[in-house]
C-alpha cells in the first residue's frame, strides 16, 4: 500500500510534508524561469529596430537639450528604447478657432513639432515591436525622455532594421 497508517507515504514520507515540498519546488521553478525570461529585450535574429516619435508641440527649451545619440527611455516603465540617431525640428502645429470658430492649424511662438529617430533593440510582432516586455505600435503615446528633455508624444513610425 502507498499509505500506511499512519498517513505516510512509502512508511517514510507525510503526505502533507511532500504536498509542502512540492509547492515549494513549484514556487522556486516559477520565480528562476521569471528571472531567467528577457522579456522580449532583444531581437531574436539579431536585428534592431528603428523607431520614429513625433510631438505637436514642444518647448523650445525642451528641444534645445536633445541631442543625437541621446539615450531614449519610456518614462512610463523606464524601459530603454534606443539611442537618437536622428531629428527634425519644424514649426509647433496647434488646432484653435478663429474669429469664425472654424478650427485652424496654427504655429505658437516658442514651441517647436519635434521628430525623433532612435535605434534599438526589440522583438517585431504583428501589431508593432516589443520592448523589455512592453509592447509599442504606431499611434501609441507616451512620455519619452530623450536626454534630458522630457517628452509627451506618440510613436509614428517602427520598422526593423537588418
């Protein structure tokens, strides 16, 4: 018989003591393949991906302290995204009404739009790239640091890079 009278198992074991053994294995194997996992940090080919962020309406003061080959970050779950490889400054592109109240596109003094071109490492999925886990498309918004400016704006480009 398995179980004797005494409730162990094989005459050896406590069958709670083995159902405790086992959660606790289970539990261990649980968190080591958590810390093991990448999260989808890097491309599994190797490749890269290119990134574009896109912003209205920015502080001049903002886009003065951005930098090619500042590091860019998601501030929302501090995940790296790359490094600025590229940017373009225009005039900020702000929606208000005229004396009509018809709703008009209109630049405001000192502010800039701002495009921001980084490279980096993630994994290309249907529905976009995933980055350390978290998962971006285009349209997606969000506050970017970029250097040391920090940045309310909106994925508008992705596209992985050989």
């Amino acid at each position: 018989m398995i179980l004797d009278q005494k409730g162990k198992l094989f005459g050896k074991i406590n069958i709670i003591d083995l159902l405790l053994i086992l959660v606790v294995v289970l539990a261990v194997v649980f968190f080591g393949m958590k810390m093991m996992d990448d999260g989808g940090t890097t491309v599994s080919n190797g490749d890269g991906v290119r990134m574009e962020f896109y912003a209205e309406e920015v502080s001049d003061f903002v886009v003065e302290s951005i930098k090619v080959g500042d590091t860019l970050t998601d501030d929302t779950g501090n995940i790296n995204l790359g490094k600025i490889v590229d940017i373009e400054v225009g005039p900020s592109q702000s929606y208000s009404t005229n004396e009509k109240g018809e709703w008009v596109l209109s630049s405001k003094e000192g502010f800039s739009s701002l495009r921001i071109v980084g490279e980096g490492n993630g994994r290309m999925y249907d529905h976009g790239v995933i980055v350390s886990g978290s998962k971006y498309g285009i349209g997606h918004s969000f506050t970017l640091r970029a250097g040391m400016g920090k940045i309310w704006l909106r994925v508008s480009g992705i596209e992985a890079i050989l």
